[in-house]
C-alpha cells in the first residue's frame, strides 16, 4: 500500500515537473518587428529563442504571438507595442502554440517590462 502510494505522488510530481518545464522564458530582447491581425498580434524577437514548445514555424524560436481573446491578452499587446515604441527590451514567458498561416508560433503568457 505505502509503495503504491509513493509511486502514485512520484507521478504526480513529474506531471507537474513536465507541465512547469514546458513553457519557455525569455530575457531581455528587443522587438525587430510587429504584425497585427484580426484576433492576434506576432512579435518577432531580436533575440530568439529555443523553441522548447516545439512549435512548427522553421524558425518559430524567432516569433511569439500575443492572443486579443482575453482582457490579458489585450493588455499585453499594449505592454509589447509600448516596449516597441519605446525601443525597450522585453522578457517573455512561452507555453504553447497558434497557428500562423501553415505553420505554428509560441504563444505569449507572461510580458516583463
């Protein structure tokens, strides 16, 4: 019983280790270039990434993409679009990924100014 137990919260543990280690940080990049869409906005990075999402995109490590469909989501493109204007370094969390055209990009979650 007790070694069920202990496998069980092992399990347990790894899932949550496998969903921590899925998103990606990125430090201190520029913004080269915006394209904003309908429902979405698609930053490409000065800086790129490792591509930990495994997104598509050849060079997905290179983009991220901010979704309009949350208040959140609209707040930080507000918060991307001022660090473009300002010329100012950005830090990103990543988890997941859009699609964009044929292809899929990382998906933002988290902006630091």
């Amino acid at each position: 019983m007790k070694k069920t137990f202990v496998k069980a919260v092992l399990f347990v543990l790894s899932a949550l280790n496998l969903n921590v280690s899925a998103s990606e940080q990125i430090y201190n990049t520029a913004i080269e270039k915006m394209s904003v869409y309908d429902t979405y906005a698609v930053i490409k990075l000065k800086t790129p990434g490792l591509n930990s999402e495994g997104c598509s995109k050849s060079d997905a490590g290179r983009y991220a993409s901010v979704s309009f469909d949350t208040a959140n989501g609209r707040e930080m493109y507000s918060a991307l679009l001022s660090a473009k204007l300002a010329k100012a370094e950005v830090g990103l969390g990543l988890s997941g990924c859009r699609s964009w055209g044929s292809a899929t990009i990382p998906l933002i979650y988290r902006v630091d100014l």
